[in-house]
C-alpha cells in the first residue's frame, strides 16, 4: 500500500461489503491524517492502538471499523465501553446503522448482579466500565469470544471512582488470557506515550483538526485571541449575550458551559428575552413551535417543561441531567437541525454532550465542589469542551472563548488555560478504598487465591507502574504490606478468610462482589442493619442513600431547623447517627458545618420518599429543583442499592429488615405507594402514573386487569385502545385457574428474571 498518497477507503483491507457501505451509506470517501496513521499502526492488523488525538477527528469512524470488520472477518465479539449510561445508549443508536450489514447490536449497563447471558446472542456490546467489570466478575462465558475491546474516553482513568474500574477491566483481561486486540481513545491525555505503553500499544497522537480552531478570552467587548490578536465585538453589557448573539449573526451557533443548572436557565432566558423581545431574524418561528409543543408532550415535569419550552421558541435551550432523556434528546436533535441557535449547558455534562459548534463559550471556569467549595476546572476539562468548536463542513472555523472579570485575569487564562499542557492521567487504584474494593472482586471472582496472585494481578494496573514497583524492591515490599493491611481489614469485616498465604471470599464477601458493593459501604449497611431489629421507611431510606454513588441534595440555611427537628423527632429511627450527640443538637452545641453533610443525606431521603408516596414530579421539582432526569438517576440508584441492601439484610439474617425493605425498594424504584406495586412490576408500559390511574378505577391487581373489559381500560387518562389490550394481555399471560402465577418478588430475582424491575430501564414511557 503507498502511503505517499491520501489514502481513500477504497483502499482499505476492508470487505467490499464494509468498504461500499462507509462510501456509500455514511458519504466518507478518504480518511484524516489521524485516521490514515491509525490504519499504518496496524488497525486492522490486531495491534493494541491509544488514539490521543482532537475532537472531530474521526476515532469514533475507526473504532466503528475495527469493530465491525472484525465481527465480518473473525466472526468474533466487538465490545466498546464508555463511562456514562447517556452514552452508551447514544453510541448504540449510532450503531445501529451497521444493522443493515446484519450485524447485531447490544446495549448494557446496570444491573451488576446479573450475567446478562442474552448477551451472547449479539456481535457488538456496548456498555459502562462499571458493567463490563461486573460482566468480568462473572466470568461470563461469551467473554472468551471478544476479539476486539474499545475503551472511550481512557483519560478517565484519571478519575478516582472509574479509573481504578478501568484498571481492574485491564488485570482482568490479562489475568484470564483473552485474546483481544484493545483499542483506547480520547482527545485529552498529557502522558499518551505512558499510557501507550501501559497498554502494550501503539500510539496516535495529533493536533491535527478538520476546522481551524481559534482560543481566545472576551474582556469588556474584545475578544483576546491566544495568537495575540483582538477582535471588538457589540457589547450589550453580559458576555454571555454579546459572545451568542456575536456569533449567531454571523451565522453560527453556541454552545455555553455554566457552573449550575440554575445558571443554565438565567443565561439562557437572558438570551431568549433578547433574541425575541428585540424582534431579532434568525429564528423559524413556526419550526420552533413544533419542538416547543414536543417539548410540553414529552416531560414529565409540567414545571420544568414549560420553563423550557418557552425559551425554545426563541431559538434558545438549557441542558442539564434533571432534563428527561427525551427532552434532552429533542433539544440535541433540534441544534444539530440548526433551528436552536444557542445551548446552554453545565460544564458537568459536558463529555455527555455530542453538539459541536462554531463558539464553545466557558461562562466560568470555576465550580462549586461540595466539601472544597469553589474550584477551578482542570484543563483537561477545558480542552473537551474547547474541542467541540467547530463543525466540518459546517463552520469555516471554531471558537473556544473563556469569560475573564478582570483584564489580569485575561493573561491568567490565556496562560493557564489556553496555552497550558493537559494535565498528566494519574492512577487512583492504590488508595486504601479502590484496592479493597478492587482486591475483594479479584479474590471473589477467582482472579486471586493467595497473596501472590494478589500482587500479580495488581502488577498489571497503572498505578503499579507509575508507583515505580515493577523496579524497585524496596518499594515493593511497602506495597505488600499495604496490601497485607487491607486484607485484614477484609477479614476483620468478615468478607474474606485468610489461610497462611491463601486467601478466600466468605459468603458474605462473594455477595458484596456480586452485589457492586465497595467493602465500606458494605461496612455502614451492615452496621446500620445491625443496631436496631426494625425502624421507619425514613431510617432504612437515609440507610440506603449513604453510598457516596447517591447524589446528596444541599440543604439551604433557611431548611437547617427543619431538617434539625426531623432528626431529633426520628432519632431513634435513624440507623446512621450523626458525629454529635443528641444533647448537643437539642442544647445548639454544634457549628453549622458539624452536621451540613448529615442534614444533606436526610433531606435526600426525604426527597425519595416523596417519590415513594407518589408526590408529583412538579411538586419533587419544586421543593427540592430534582428534576425527572434525576429522578432517573435515583431510580437506577435504588434499583441497585436498596436491592444490595435487601440482599444483605437477608445474609445477616436480619429479616424483618429484608422484609420491609422488600417492599420498599421497589417503592423507591418506582416511586409509587406499596398497593401499586403488584401492577408497575409486571406491567410493561404501566409506570407510577398509570398504575394510579388503574388502581383509582378498580384495577386494583392482576387478576381485575386479566378480566376487564378493554373499553374500560381504554378510557382511563393515559391509556388507549393498544395500551388497554397490550396490558390486558400481558396480565392473562400471569393468570393460570384464576390465580395470578408468578415468582415472589425475592425469587424473581434469585431467578434472574428479565420480568419485573429490570424492564424498568427501557422506554421512559414506562414512567406515565
């Protein structure tokens, strides 16, 4: 192959099937340089590639044609993992196309303790690193069949909760001898040759764009550009609105990262109000009706869609997680059309937000980090977001501006942020809680059984060779006796037991690693559970929310008394107590800041049990700005964790814990009141809204559904002529000699079934 030349597609190693389809189908004729040194690296040879290279470049083009050209060549098993569930969903739609080559795709993510042996039956998985680890602690058998791994965004090994798991995915590989060409991608990564070489890869590393980008910082109406030159533009006295509308008039779009959700909603009225109060031609008005009217159809939060749907019709949206999957995917849709000029986003999203744009503005490049307080964004953070300016073909150039205050502040920036090198990816895997974690899954799923395999499996994450173990004994040795200080703390748990140099999971251990439980959240569950026989649903929910995975709500100083007396009034309640004593509480003998924390995880029970006593999801924004996005998230949450919880009530043998919290959970899973749950669990298309409708009507169980008359359903707010016969159907498939036939709640899931909650993560339409 002559490499002088541009290399084209056509000349690829590709099947002439696979060739045609990319020419044809997906409209790409010739490669980008970074794509054409990937292919010399040996893409499609087998070799392990690290592609560090801008956004925009084309790595997603060439982990989709390592992946479908090996499931066509091999007949192996493609799997591509990213780190968040958006993700994985957006990647798997995106994939979809390829369908049309019969090739099957999948989509995975939560539900850790199960094998999702369904799995086997498809070419490409696409899933989280938290999934695919747990897949990996299985030992699920169509593992052995994958011959290709891409691992996206591999800078998040930098992260202190998924870096380890990324690390773990690696020994795990290595120590069960698959076979797999492993490819790595990411825009943003200061030591691509260490990580390179961790991987036993080749590397791709290029600055390399299809559009000029330009970086720059807005100070009192003139744009600094890094390259020394200055460009005035119109102030209309916010930098925000002057850098959007600046752009928009020019013919391009914005794409703005905020600090806060409720910043996302202030810049982005701001903008509306201008856009339309002052008349301003740029907008469809008619088009912009039609998503604003979708918008108001599709969320779930009358309040928050209306809020959004108003701005909309300005040309103007918002993006945050409290968004509905839907909403949100209508607002991406509606920018990616053109007809939204503006998007204003939390910098918090932004690696789950694919809108590239001709300017990428950063409003602040400072956040608010509970328990730190405001804290500047690392430039690798920056670099993602700058790197979304720009659309090829689109734009003739991107924008990336940072918002200064002050005119030092210019030079600061430029400084530390546009000319900076990205920051180092550092391992995290050696801090006490990741290596418990991570030792225990070894061990339990039979990666480890002494302490030698211990070490050899650690051996084989980052953190042993940026620790410099591999060459210094000493070195080593202090290792070893961290580790032997972990294992102890294992065993003294009771998740472990130790023999000489032998090493075992007990019962209790091999649940936990089943289960996803880290051993120290473990710990606080167990001895929750353990010091009082029973309690209210607020003591088992505020027991359930304290893994550091929930999201804890803030509580305002005007909420401190509230909050105080709702603890002292269910103090006994209460399985977690506070750092201070009651006597100090009642008698005011604390700062704020001594109980802060604690109040938070109160309040996010509550919350949650408003969910579980069916409170509106306008009511839930209203009081505590949790939107139906969120809702999802805690949903998921509590699918996993009040489960766990469950599970571990019952091998301590605690069973009127495991008995309440059977039927909480799926309270705080569906966010309905115990009579409904009998109807949202084996009701497909019947969520906490329906269900309500269905049970006020007479519909009370299975057996009244199985024997009503479709008209009657029919006619019940929410439902139709399909719905009504769909579920009518679904609950005679239950009924056998006039009763209802099914597993008890634990059994369905001791039986893995695909029935019940784990249906609950498909359509959103499950929620009305």
């Amino acid at each position: 192959m002559n490499w002088l030349i541009k290399l084209r597609v056509g000349d690829l190693p590709l099947p002439d099937v696979l060739r045609d389809f990319i020419i044809k189908e997906r409209g790409i004729q010739e490669l980008y340089p970074p794509q054409e040194e990937a292919v010399r690296k040996g893409l499609f040879d087998g070799r392990n590639l690290v592609m560090c290279t801008s956004t925009a470049t084309g790595k997603t083009l060439i982990a989709e044609l390592a992946m479908i050209n090996a499931v066509l060549t091999r007949g192996v098993k493609a799997v591509l993992v990213v780190p968040l569930r958006a993700l994985a969903y957006e990647k798997a739609r995106d994939l979809r196309i390829y369908e049309k080559l019969g090739v099957r795709i999948a989509v995975t993510t939560g539900e850790y303790d199960k094998e999702d042996a369904w799995l086997m039956n498809y070419d490409i998985v696409v899933t989280t690193y938290e999934k695919l680890d747990s897949l990996l602690r299985h030992k699920v058998d169509w593992l052995k069949q994958v011959g290709i791994l891409i691992i996206d965004e591999i800078h998040y090994i930098d992260d202190d909760k998924r870096g380890p798991t990324i690390e773990s995915i690696i020994a795990k590989v290595k120590s069960l001898g698959l076979s797999m060409q492993l490819l790595a991608l990411s825009a943003t990564v200061g030591n691509a040759e260490e990580i390179a070489k961790y991987l036993d890869a080749e590397l791709v590393v290029s600055d390399w764009r299809p559009v000029k980008l330009r970086e720059g910082v807005y100070y009192d109406g003139v744009i600094y550009y890094a390259d020394g030159s200055r460009e005035p533009i119109k102030d209309l006295e916010n930098p925000v609105l002057s850098l959007v509308m600046d752009t928009i008039f020019n013919g391009g779009q914005t794409l703005v990262f905020t600090s806060s959700r409720s910043n996302t909603v202030k810049l982005s009225q701001q903008i509306a109000h201008y856009i339309c109060n002052y008349n301003v031609k740029i907008i469809e008005p008619r088009e912009l009706m039609k998503v604003s009217n979708a918008i108001l159809e599709t969320s779930q939060s009358k309040l928050l869609g209306e809020e959004l749907a108003k701005i909309v019709r300005c040309g103007v949206a918002f993006h945050h997680a409290g968004l509905d999957m839907d909403v949100r995917s209508i607002v991406e849709n509606s920018f990616r059309d053109r007809l939204i000029k503006a998007v204003v986003a939390t910098t918090t999203l932004a690696a789950g937000v694919n809108l590239p744009a001709r300017r990428v503005i950063i409003h602040e490049y400072r956040r608010y980090e509970p328990g730190f307080g405001m804290e500047e964004l690392p430039i690798m953070e920056y670099k993602q977001m700058a790197g979304r300016a720009g659309r090829p073909g689109l734009d003739p150039y991107g924008e990336a501006i940072l918002i200064a205050r002050s005119e030092d502040e210019v030079d600061y920036l430029i400084r530390n942020y546009i000319n900076a090198r990205v920051e180092d990816v550092k391992s995290k895997f050696l801090t006490d809680k990741n290596l418990a974690t991570h030792i225990l899954s070894a061990i339990a799923s039979g990666y480890a059984l002494n302490i030698d395999d211990v070490m050899r499996f650690i051996s084989s994450t980052l953190g042993y060779i940026q620790g410099g173990f591999h060459r210094n004994e000493f070195l080593r040795d202090l290792l070893r006796r961290k580790i032997d200080d972990v294992l102890n703390f294992l065993v003294e748990s009771g998740f472990l037991e130790r023999r000489n140099n032998d090493v075992a999971a007990t019962a209790l251990g091999s649940l936990l690693n089943t289960l996803y439980l880290d051993p120290y959240t473990a710990n606080v569950y167990i001895r929750g559970l353990r010091s009082r026989n029973e309690t209210n649903d607020l003591g088992y929910t505020h027991l359930i929310i304290q893994s550091p995975e929930v999201p804890k709500l803030r509580v305002r100083r005007n909420e401190f008394d509230d909050y105080i007396e709702l603890v002292l009034d269910n103090w006994d309640y209460l399985l977690i107590k506070p750092s201070i004593t009651r006597d100090e509480i009642e008698n005011g003998e604390f700062e704020d800041e001594e109980i802060e924390d604690y109040l938070s995880t109160i309040k996010t029970a509550v919350m949650l049990l408003d969910w579980a006593n069916e409170v509106s999801e306008d009511e839930l924004y209203k009081n505590y700005d949790v939107g139906p996005g969120d809702l999802r998230v805690y949903s998921d949450l509590m699918n996993w964790l009040a489960s766990a919880v469950t599970r571990l009530a019952g091998a301590i043998g605690m069973r009127k814990h495991e008995e309440r919290l059977n039927v909480l959970r799926w309270r705080l899973i569906y966010g309905v009141k115990e009579e409904l749950i009998e109807l949202v669990i084996n009701l497909e298309g019947v969520g906490r809204t329906r269900a309500r409708a269905l049970y006020d009507a007479g519909f009370k169980d299975i057996a009244d559904i199985a024997n009503a008359d479709p008209k009657a359903i029919s006619i019940i707010r929410g439902f139709g002529d399909r719905l009504a016969h769909s579920i009518i159907e679904q609950a005679r498939r239950l009924i056998k000699d006039g009763k209802v036939v099914k597993p008890t709640i634990i059994e369905r899931d001791r039986e893995g079934g695909k029935q019940g909650y784990t249906r609950r993560r498909g359509s959103l339409l499950d929620y009305l």
